[in-house]
C-alpha cells in the first residue's frame, strides 16, 4: 500500500517566539513507520515538531501549524491508499498573531482563539468511501464514548482511542493505554500496551481494511 501518515504536535503561534502547542513525542508515528516499512509499505510522513528523523525511504514533509498540516495532508493524501492521523493538531489558534514580542505587564493577558481546520473531518468527507482513514483520539475521561462519535462524524474506518493520564502511558511513553474502534462495529480493548506492538496491531488492521474496501 501507499500509506499516508502524520505525526507529532503542531504550534500555533502567538507571537514570533511564543506558540501554543501539546504534548505529543512522535513516538506512536516512529513506531507505525517502522512498522509499515517492515511490512514493505510506501509511506509518506507528514510531521510536527516532534524530532523524528524518518529513513531516506519515506518521503517526509516537516511542518509546524495546523493549517501547514491540512494543506499537506489534503494535497499527499489523493496518492494514498490509507492515511493514518496520528497526529495531535491543536484544535485552537490564535485570531491575532503578534508581529513583534508580546511584553509582559500587570494586567490579564487575553488571546482571542479560533477553530483550526478539522483535517481528519475533511479526509473523511472527500476519502471515507475510497480508501482506509484511520483516526487517533487522546481522552482522559468517557473513552469510547468520545472515540465512537469521534469514528461516526468524520467518517473513519478505526479509531485508536488513548487514554491519557496515567502513570506510565501516554505521549512521553513507550506505552500507551489503547483501544482500538471500527465503523464496521468491532472493538478491542488493550490496556496498556507497548507502542511498537501496537503498531504491528494497527497496521494489519489496516492491511484487513483495505482488503475489505477493494472488493
């Protein structure tokens, strides 16, 4: 397969040192890579900030913002036959971005925000019914609840639910607290599991999906 994936955080800037950003390592989307590469994959890897350094056979596209993300994504994606948003986009950027340093002073600073572009919304609505879109979603409370709706509105065949928050998993990690979801109503719950098995998880599934949509 050709195998579009995206991984990391993206910043969203206040000023031009200051940015808003997440925790997100890239080490979910290192570990797919190697994966994918393993199972003799094409990939390409849209990436955040993150300091993963991809081997010379994965075409890498390093960006910084969310709309830099979407407009890669969007534009990679009409090669791909599956794209898995493993990413953390920032939900929120700043409606005013500072041209020169914001000083401090006594008073309350207020940033106004507004919605980043929904790129895993956008995949879904132009590429759901032609190839496999996989979906990530880092929760702290109501996990299936949130990944169940987040699979049914943007239209993805899986959902990597991640629970976040507990000691020993989460972003900084090797491990993480997953489960997986699918349009097709199956799901599986894993605890804590390691990053890399998951991949090899991930990517099979992945491999059965596209299976599924080409006949």
């Amino acid at each position: 397969m050709k195998v579009l994936l995206t991984g990391g955080p993206t910043r969203e800037y206040l000023d031009p040192v200051r940015y808003i950003t997440n925790r997100s390592s890239g080490k979910m989307a290192k570990a797919l890579i190697g994966v994918l590469l393993k199972r003799k994959h094409k990939v390409t890897a849209v990436l955040g900030p993150c300091g993963v350094k991809c081997p010379k056979s994965v075409k890498t596209v390093n960006v910084e913002t969310a709309r830099q993300m979407k407009n890669s994504v969007m534009k990679e994606a009409e090669h791909a036959d599956a794209v898995i948003m493993c990413a953390a986009v920032a939900d929120y950027t700043p409606v005013k971005v500072s041209a020169v340093k914001i000083k401090k002073s006594d008073d309350i600073l207020r940033v106004r925000m507004k919605r980043t572009p929904d790129i895993l919304f956008c995949l879904g609505r132009k590429y759901g019914k032609k190839k496999v879109i996989a979906g990530f979603a880092a929760e702290t409370d109501k996990i299936e609840e949130n990944a169940l709706r987040k699979l049914r509105d943007k239209k993805c065949d899986m959902i990597v639910a991640n629970k976040v928050g507990e000691k020993g998993a989460g972003f900084d990690s090797s491990m993480m607290n997953a489960a997986l979801f699918f349009r097709e109503g199956g799901k599986n719950h894993f605890g804590k599991i390691s990053k890399n098995r998951l991949g090899y998880i991930i990517v099979r599934e992945i491999e059965r999906l596209r299976q599924t949509k080409n006949k």
